[in-house]
C-alpha cells in the first residue's frame, strides 16, 4: 500500500474508493430490493426517473426533502449552504481582488484556477486545529459565540427575498425581524470579548458594542423611509414597490446613510475597529482558535452576503431586471437579477478595503451621531414630501 | 468463527478503512495545511525587513496561501524566527510558541537564528533558536534573500505533506 | 479607579520588537513607559573583539535597510583616524548609495505606516516601488540589503555599467510614482483624520529632547548633517531640506516623501557629475587607527548616527560608542503619547520612525 | 570631513574663542581643553559637572545632547564619562560639539545626573548605568534599559567583563 503524494495518485485512489461504495452499493441495494418490500416501491421510482427526472423530485416532495420543501430551502438554496458557499468564495475573490489592487499575484497554488480553493484550504486547515480554551475563560459562552453569530447570519437569510415566490419565508414583519436580529450582533461581540478573559478581546468587544449601537439608529432612520414609501414592512411588498423606479433613485442620501451603517455593522474597514489588527491585535477573535474561529470568520460572511441582500432589497430593487431568460423561468431570472446585484454591492464594500485606512473610535462615533444621524433624517423628510406630494404611488403609512 | 479468523477479518478491515478513508482524508487534510500557513507576526531582529519584501507585491508570498502576517497566535500555524533571539526575547519567543495550537512550525530566518551568526560571541544573543524550540526548517544568509524564504516555505510544505494527521502532542509548560 | 494596564509588544502587530507598557484610563493614555532591549546584542562590546574591517558588518547590521549611511559614519571616524583622503570618485560613489539607501529606507517606513493604520495597499505600493531601488543598489554592490560597500579609504568597488540609465529611470518613475502616493495616500480624508494635529511635537520640546532627523525637522527645526556640517561631496550638490511647521504625524510623513524627493535630485546630480578615476585607497596590510578619539557624524535616513571613536593604536578599537536616530528618539515616545487615545499609539509611535534593532543595537 | 584633524582648517579661530571663552568662566575646574575643528573636549574636574553644563546651555546655547559615552579604564582604576554637547537653534554653531568629560573612581563609581540641565540624557544615563554601573544621583529613573531583567553579571562594557567563548 503506497502513500499518496501527489494529486494523481490521490485522484486515482479516490476513483478505486468510489467504484468500490458504488459495487457494495448496488450489491446491497439489489438484496434489499427482493428482501424488503418498501424498496421496491422506490426501485421503480428511481428507474422511471433515469428517463425523467420530475418524477424523482415529486417523489423526494412527497417525502418532505424535495425541491420545494421547507427543508431544502433552508439548508441548500436560498438557505445556508447557498450562502455559506458564497461566503467561502467572496474570501476568495476579496483576497485576489485586493491582490490585484496591490499588483501582486494573490492566491495561486490552491486550487487549479488562480487558486479558487484557497478558502476551501484554510477551512479544512482550520477544522484540524487544535481547539484552545483559555483556561480563565468562561467556556459556555465562549463557544456557544460562534454558533450565535452564524445563527445571526443565518437567520437574516430566512427573510432575503431572492425571488417573488421562492423565499424561505414571507412575514408581515420581515422588516423588524431583520432589525431585531441585527440589534442582537453587538452581544455577541462584547460577550466574545468579555467570555475570553484578555485585555485585547474586551476592548475589542467594548468598541464593536459602541460602533454598533451607534450606527444602528441611522440605519433604522434611513429604512424607516423605505417603510414610508413602500407603505409596509414586508421585504416582498417593498421590493414589489419598486417596481418601476429603485428607491436609490428617489432616496439617494438615504442609500449612502444605509451603506455606511451596513459598512459599520459588518465591521468592515475603514470600520473595522472591533478587529483593528495594529492596535488591539485581533480585537475579540484574539483568543479563538480553530473552527471556533473559522466559525466566527464564516458566520461574519454570512452576515455580509445576507446585509448586502438587505442593501439590495431595500434600495436596488431586489429581484427587478430585465427578462433574459424565456417565459417560464421568471424565478431563475429574479435569483439571478438578486445575486447579481448582491455581489455588485458586495465588490464595493471590498473595493473600499483597498483604498482606506481605520477610523479611530472617537471620530468614528462623532461621525455617526453627528452627520449620519443628520443626514438620515434629512432623508426622512425628502421621503415624507415625496409621499405627500403624492409622487409615489404606494406608501401611505402614516 | 474462532479467534484467529477474527482477527484476520478486523485486520483486513482497518487495513481496507486505512485503505480508503485515512489515506485520502490524510491527502486532503495536509493539503490543506500546505497552502494555508498563517505566520506569527513576531519580529526579533533586522531580518523582518527581508520578510517585509517577502510579503510585498514583487515575492508575494500569499500565493501559497500565506498571509502576509497574522496578528493573534491563536489562529497562526508558522512561527518564524526573523534573526537574533537576545536572552530578554527568549522567554517570550518560548510563551508564544506554547501558545500557539498543534500542529505548528518553526521556521528559523537568518544566520542569527540558526546559530547566532555574527554575534556568536555576544553575552546577550542566544546560540540559535533551536536551544529552546524545534526547528523545521533553517534558512541561512544574512539576511535570506526572499528566493531562499519561497524555497524554505516548499520545503516546509514538503515536510508536512508527508507527516501525519495528528502529531505527537506537545507537552506544555506551564 | 478604572485604570488599565495593557503592553504592546514585543509580539504586537503594532510595534514589533519593542514594548510599550501603557497605562490606560478607558481610552486614554496616562503613561507609556518604552521597555526597548529586545534586540539588544552588545554591538559596542563586540566591537571591541573586532579589529576595524570586522566591523563593518557589525555597524550596517542595526540599521540594515540603511546600511551606507551607518557606515558613512564609521569610515569617516576611521579615516579621522587615520588621516585618509577619499578619492573623489569614490566619494560620489558613496554618496548615490547613501541616497539610494535613504529612498530604500524611507519606503519602508510609509509601507509600514500604511499597515499600521490599517491601510494595506499603502504597504504594497511602497514595498513593490522599494524592489527598483534595491536593484539599483543591488546592481551596484552585489547585496540586496546589508551592502557592508562603505570601506575605510573608499568603496569596495567601481559601479558597473548601465547604472546610470538605470538609476534614471527609476528614479524618472518614481517622481510620478510619489505624486500618485500623495494623491492616494497622504490626502486621503480618513488617513487625515487619523494623523492630521496628533501627536504633537512642539519645537521647544523637540529641541529640548534631542531628537533627530525627520521628526526634528517635521517640528520645524532646520537641522540636517548634510548641511550643517558636509560631509564627502554634500557641500559641492543642489538640495534642499524639507521643514514643516505643522508637528503632528501628518508632517513627519511629508517630510519622507519630500525628502525622497531630494535624494533622487542628489542621485541624478551625483551621476552627472562624477569624475573618473579611482574609487578607493590602497590600503596595503592591517587598517590600523593611531592613538587617540574622533567623534564623527552623518545624516542617515532616520537621523544623525554619530560614532566616538577612542583608539590606544591596538588593532581593535579600544571603545566604540555608536548613537542612532532611532535611540536620540526614543525619549519622545512616552512624551508624545501621553494624552492621546489607544488607538493612536501605532500610527504616532510609528511616524517618529523609531526602529528598535537600531535603538537597542 | 566631519572631525578630521588638520586636513582642512575651516574655523580654527572660532574654536579658539569659544575655548577661551569658557577657559576664563570656568577657570577652577577646568583640568584641560583640546581643540580641534569642529570639536572642543574640555576636561574638568567631577564635582563642578554641573556648573559647566549648566554653563555650557545657558551662555553658549548648547540645548541637546548628542552622546554620553563611559569609557573604563582600568588601567588608570577610572572610569570616563563624556557628554557631547550641540546646538540646533544656534546655526553658526550647528557643527560644533562640545565635549564635556570628567573621571570618577571605578570602585565607587557614584556621579550627578544631567537630566536636569539636558533632558535629553535620560536615556543615554540610563544606558551607561547599566553597561558600565555608575550611578548618577538624582535620575528619575534609574532602571535597567537593554539588559534582560535577570542579568546579575557584572556591568558588560567593563574592561573585566570578558564575553562567552572569549
């Protein structure tokens, strides 16, 4: 029995490992079928769907796991595993795009294409780490806080309309649930910093916990106008509003006050003081190791692809673009438009990693409760005038 | 079935699981070591200005999936010695070592960290790194052109490719 | 009540192989109290095993990015010495590596500045530009870093050719190349912010303290060795000194990309004027001081390093007391930080240019 | 040619004056002045340290100091202590140094600080406390700088400290 070395010899042992599953498979599954009755019901199933393929989905419908199902939405399409794997590659491409700004090369040998698996390596480095605790540490909350912030995360997903009629869930309250969940992020930070037991990781968690709080209520302002003229608190209904015209058209300084609260919330430079690497280190992440970090990393992304939906879906007219595709595939043409534009908002938020610096707290609060705060109200006004002027067809919340 | 044939069988079958999940799951995991080294951000002497360049646009060393250098040891893989470790840094080079998780590597950078290079007769410059920590991999110069650190991280990558999951564990000091 | 005690260093991203134990009030800095000494190798005490070849390593080593003009200083305490008169060429030689070696020097300070208030392209602009400059020099002495090109009576060697082609262009396309590090960098609204009126420096102070090269200048105190008290061919070239009046971090940033500026002036006026002829002295047998002392000064990229020489006519120097910018600057750490927040500590700690191997030697 | 004797003669007379100058102020304790160009060494006497710097800043406008050096000497049983002293806001000035030495017994190697007249020395007496073990009275504080904090050696830059494997 020979090492594996090389890539090669590993694909040809995968190839000889897989045949033989595939074998035992079908030797086991062929007893099954004149031993076990109930499979043979399935046998036929799965032989008419080698023809066509609908029947299988209906089948697996039929069993709560198909296409349609709650289930599948959850945990692969628009759910988590959708965005996990959009986490993983915007890490990717953020670390090659900011290579290129820098001239340089970026990831390369990872991977066959420009090292497209970089993330995939860091993962898997990660997942066989050894897992430190500190030993003053208080352990519950210091591991139940990567958890948390990927149910964050996640929990945002459940409400992003990607499409008109294929979303997780539709609430008459999409709204205040995203806010309500949002608001719950700058726990998770202190508590990070607070359950680690180091100086770093408490500062680090006292900065996040100010940045946020102080950003949110200029967020909240700027999507209280949305509410305003969209005249609910339905994502679906507030994308369906702006069917003719975005409300980043209408609402421009409104968007910008959003996007610098969004900028703020993910902790994303030039706002990054909770991690500020040159002064506190690593900020709250400072103590975690392992998956516990990567963890942390992953949900953190989730987060950004899940706020960047939101940016879309409240300013860039979510799902709304021109029909590429024949009539039929309308669902495939929203998630499309949505993602497209998800990623757009994505890119400029890297973008800005490249050409900034860090702000320094006390500025950074100045600059929140003195101008956006300002600037957010001021847009509130325009949505009210615009509403009473009855340039706007929908709305009327008042 | 009697003892022997038993035997033979659970052999058979760790040697088929070995066979088929512990070496592919080996591949895989060391593969993901080899392109994901995070270094320590730990500079002990005039070397990190080689280490700078090495990490800059022209060497770029995160094309193997080494990042520039990481702030908290507790996510980092790499420690790497840049030169002269002085009888004050020591204690601390030994701490941050401890507190970094297994597996880790230890790269040391220059003539100074090798063997003290020119301040071999120094009172206060400790006669290489490897009198207090295991070393992977030396380089040598003074300092090491970033060629020679991109040959040593190859070298590394090789070492690690064919070593094991787990690693004998590392008793800590307290 | 609330005081808090945190060290950065010596493993900080922020400071490298250095500590400063600073005594927190919520944000607010009390105290910093430096604790240099993690690089400290007894240069001066090695110095006396080593006769004065030998120690030409041993002085370019704490400022290794700066190396030439380390030992401008040291080749002129010997040839005080020794009573030696360079050939002029090799005098001109000196003074592009010198240069050379300041431009190399000054870009790894704003790359370092940029990764110290979290800008990390500003650390990859000035890394790669650095790599024409270190070819440069690389062309010329055969090292990328630690040239050890600076002898007592001369140079090592005579330049090879298609330097000066060369060192035009690069130095053609960093003059652009600055402006655009200007625009990006230095006028960026958030890297204002961040250093624009902090970490002031007042001319009394600085004076006071001691400190050197651009942080003395940035305070607006015309002072630079070049000019005050010429040294090789410094006296027979066009340049200017850069001053600032403004004091803060800001400033003292300015003032390193004004004075690459000059230096590239110097290195094409250099090139221009270059007689030809012998580089170095023939020093036959053993470079050997007589009896007696000679302090000697010169303008590194940083600040004066100064060497005081005593000599009883042995082989080896009988005491070396070699002075850095970096240490001349320590003082004003504690000083300058007192009173600002946390999070200035690395951009106000790291725009005085302070490099620890060259503090602790 | 910065401090090269007698190869060019630029301010002889400057030098000159300057010396005199302080010769007649500091008449009693002044052991001996040498001159060279650019340089001034004046040698006096430990106990009147003080009066010179103070002397040396306030009339002659020296506001920094450059180096403060200890060289030991066994041989003579003494330990020498050397302040360069210049200017910055004196430009005709700006390349003079003067050297403000005096010795102190090797056993009892007990002296005044500077820090009070020259800020600037803190650090440079610090350092020369711990290579070399002399204590100056009245420094703020007098702590170890480079050496590690368990080093019970003797002082590193004295003659009879010999380094490993020497």
């Amino acid at each position: 029995m020979s090492e594996i070395r090389t890539f090669p010899d590993f694909l040809k042992r995968l190839i000889i490992v897989l045949g033989g599953l595939l074998i035992l498979a079908i030797i086991i599954f062929g007893v099954l079928i004149y031993t076990v009755p109930a499979i043979s019901n399935f046998n036929g199933i799965l032989l008419e769907s080698l023809s066509n393929p609908i029947v299988m989905l209906n089948y697996l419908d039929s069993l709560g796991v198909g296409i349609n199902s709650l289930f599948f939405k959850i945990v692969v399409f628009p759910g988590y595993t959708w965005a996990a794997i959009i986490a993983a590659e915007i890490i990717w491409f953020e670390r090659k795009f900011l290579a290129k700004m820098q001239v340089r090369v970026g990831p390369l040998y990872a991977g066959m294409i420009g090292g497209i698996l970089q993330p995939i390596a860091d993962v898997s480095k990660l997942i066989f780490k050894e897992l430190i605790s500190p030993s003053r540490s208080d352990k519950l909350i210091f591991f139940t806080i990567p958890l948390l912030v990927n149910a964050i995360g996640a929990t945002l997903l459940a409400v992003l309309p990607v499409s008109e009629g294929w979303l997780i869930m539709r609430s008459e309250v999409s709204m205040l649930i995203v806010f309500a969940v949002i608001g719950f992020a700058p726990i998770t930070v202190l508590l990070a910093g607070w359950a680690s037991y180091s100086k770093f990781p408490f500062i680090g968690g006292l900065r996040g916990l100010h940045q946020m709080i102080a950003f949110e209520i200029p967020m909240l302002i700027a999507a209280l106008s949305v509410v305003l003229l969209s005249g609910s608190l339905d994502l679906v209904n507030i994308v369906q509003a702006q069917s003719n015209v975005w409300f980043i058209v209408l609402m421009p300084i409104g968007a910008i006050v959003f996007f610098i609260t969004l900028l703020a919330e993910l902790e994303r430079i030039p706002f990054d003081l909770p991690e500020a690497e040159s002064e506190i280190v690593m900020g709250y992440l400072t103590e975690y190791s392992s998956m516990a970090f990567g963890g942390i990393q992953l949900g953190t992304y989730i987060r950004f692809y899940a706020l960047s939906g939101i940016f879309t879906t409240l300013f860039l007219g979510g799902w709304h673009g021109p029909q590429f595709l024949p009539a039929g595939f309308e669902i495939i043409n929203q998630i499309e438009w949505f993602t497209i534009k998800t990623l757009l908002v994505m890119v400029t938020i890297i973008i800005l990693r490249g050409v900034n610096p860090r702000f320094r707290i006390d500025q950074l609060l100045r600059f929140s409760w003195s101008r956006l705060l300002i600037l957010a109200f001021l847009n509130l006004f325009i949505a009210i005038f615009i509403l009473q002027m009855g340039w706007f067809p929908f709305g009327g919340g008042i | 079935m009697n003892g022997s044939t038993s035997n033979v069988f659970v052999g058979k079958l760790s040697e088929i699981l070995e066979y088929s999940v512990k070496d592919p799951l080996r591949y895989i995991v060391n593969w993901g070591r080899i392109y994901s080294l995070w270094p320590v951000h730990l500079e002990t002497a005039c070397c990190s200005v080689e280490w700078g360049a090495t990490s800059g646009p022209r060497f770029d060393i995160e094309r193997w999936g080494m990042l520039g250098a990481f702030g908290a040891m507790r996510q980092c893989d790499v420690l790497i010695i840049l030169g002269t470790v002085n009888r004050k840094m020591a204690p601390r080079v030994k701490t941050i070592y401890d507190q970094m998780p297994e597996p880790r590597y230890v790269i040391a950078f220059g003539a100074c960290a090798i063997s003290g290079g020119l301040y071999y007769d120094s009172y206060n410059v400790l006669p290489g790194v490897d009198t207090i920590l295991p070393v992977d991999v030396y380089m040598s110069g003074c300092p090491p052109r970033p060629e020679e650190f991109i040959q040593g991280l190859i070298m590394l990558q090789n070492k690690i490719r064919a070593s094991k999951i787990r690693s004998k564990k590392y008793v800590r000091d307290t | 009540m609330s005081e808090l005690t945190v060290s950065i260093g010596p493993q900080h991203p922020g400071a490298g192989h250095f500590r400063l134990i600073v005594k927190l009030d919520g944000d607010k800095i009390i105290e910093v109290n430096p604790d240099p000494g993690y690089v400290h190798r007894g240069e001066e005490k090695i110095a006396e095993y080593r006769n004065y070849i030998q120690n030409i390593p041993h002085f370019e080593r704490p400022g290794i990015h700066d190396s030439s003009n380390m030992l401008f200083a040291y080749v002129q305490a010997v040839e005080g010495l020794m009573k030696l008169e360079v050939p002029e060429r090799g005098k001109y030689i000196r003074v592009i590596m010198a240069e050379l070696n300041r431009i190399i020097s000054h870009l790894y300070y704003l790359a370092i500045y940029g990764i110290f208030v979290g800008h990390s392209t500003m650390f990859m602009w000035p890394m790669g530009d650095r790599e024409h400059f270190i070819d440069l020099a690389q062309m010329i002495s055969g090292q990328r870093v630690g040239f050890a090109f600076l002898l007592p009576g001369g140079v090592r060697n005579d330049m090879p050719e298609g330097v000066k082609t060369r060192a035009n262009d690069a130095c053609n396309y960093f003059e652009k190349r600055l402006i655009e590090y200007e625009r990006i960098f230095m006028n960026n609204p958030i890297f204002e912010n961040r250093t624009k009126g902090i970490g002031k420096l007042s001319k009394e102070d600085a004076i006071n303290l001691g400190v050197v090269g651009p942080t003395l200048r940035a305070s607006g105190v015309k002072a630079d060795i070049r000019k005050d008290e010429p040294y090789a061919v410094y006296d027979k070239l066009d340049f200017d000194i850069p001053v600032s009046k403004d004091c803060d971090s800001w400033a003292r940033a300015w003032i390193h990309i004004e004075e690459m500026r000059q230096s590239m002036s110097i290195i094409k006026q250099s090139l221009k004027d270059m007689p030809s002829g012998p580089v170095k002295l023939n020093l036959r047998g053993q470079v050997r001081a007589p009896p007696g002392e000679v302090f000697s000064r010169a303008e590194a990229s940083r600040g004066t390093v100064s060497f005081y020489l005593v000599s009883n006519g042995d082989m080896n120097p009988y005491r070396i007391r070699l002075i850095t910018p970096s240490f001349r600057n320590l003082i004003a750490i504690p000083h300058i930080l007192k009173g600002l927040l946390l999070a200035d500590i690395p951009p106000v700690f790291w725009s005085l240019d302070y490099w620890p191997v060259e503090a602790d030697r | 040619m910065s401090g090269t004797p007698e190869i060019k003669q630029e301010h002889p007379k400057r030098e000159k004056k300057i010396a005199d100058n302080i010769a007649v102020k500091l008449k009693k304790d002044i052991l001996d002045i040498e001159i060279k160009p650019k340089r001034i060494k004046v040698k006096i006497k430990h106990q009147s340290i003080k009066k010179a710097a103070n002397y040396l800043k306030t009339v002659l406008n020296l506001d920094h100091v450059v180096s403060v050096s200890g060289i030991d000497y066994p041989n003579d049983n003494e330990i020498e202590i050397v302040y360069h002293a210049g200017t910055y806001e004196h430009k005709d000035l700006s390349d003079l140094l003067v050297a403000l030495v005096y010795r102190i017994p090797r056993e009892k190697p007990k002296t005044l600080t500077l820090t009070d007249v020259w800020p600037s020395t803190e650090y440079d007496e610090r350092e020369t406390y711990e290579m070399l073990g002399v204590i100056f009275d009245g420094h703020p504080k007098l702590e170890k700088l480079f050496l590690p904090e368990d080093w019970d050696d003797i002082p590193p830059l004295r003659k009879d400290f010999k380094n490993p494997g020497r």
